[in-house]
C-alpha cells in the first residue's frame, strides 16, 4: 500500500488478485480498480515527482506507470 502524501485522504494498493486499487480513505470506498497485470502487484508507490502518478511492480515482470487522472490509460514495461 502508498498512501498519497499530497492527498492523504487517498491509498494505493496491490494485490494478489493481479489488481491496483485506488482508495478514497474517508468514504472507505475503492474509486478505481485497474487491472493491467497478469500476475500478483507486489509493489505500489506514488511517484516523488508528480504525485498523480502511480507506479506498480507485479510477480508478472512488469512495471506499470499510471496517471490517476486519466486511470483507464497506463503504460507497461516488460523486462527482457
């Protein structure tokens, strides 16, 4: 779990169930899911530089980067 130091009322969190989720702490309600890896997240974090961005590492060798904005877009990187 990554909890969003410029918004503190919002946590990322990964799972075995291959999914990132994005919470709202205060209505305790998940306001996104994305499922962009086919393995489990072992890793999230907000990104130190611009806090809309989220990072994900899963079991499935990838990283993704995701913008909270726009939550259905992401990139993925598959290491060689």
């Amino acid at each position: 779990m990554s909890l969003n130091h410029a918004n503190l009322g919002v946590l990322a969190s990964g799972s075995v169930d291959n999914t990132m989720k994005v919470w709202d702490i205060v209505k305790e309600a998940c306001v996104h899911t994305s499922s962009h890896h086919s393995a489990a997240v072992k890793k999230v974090d907000w990104s130190s530089v611009d806090m809309s961005v989220i990072l994900t590492a899963s079991e499935d060798k990838t990283i993704g980067v995701l913008d909270s904005r726009f939550p259905n877009d992401h990139i993925i990187h598959t290491s060689q």
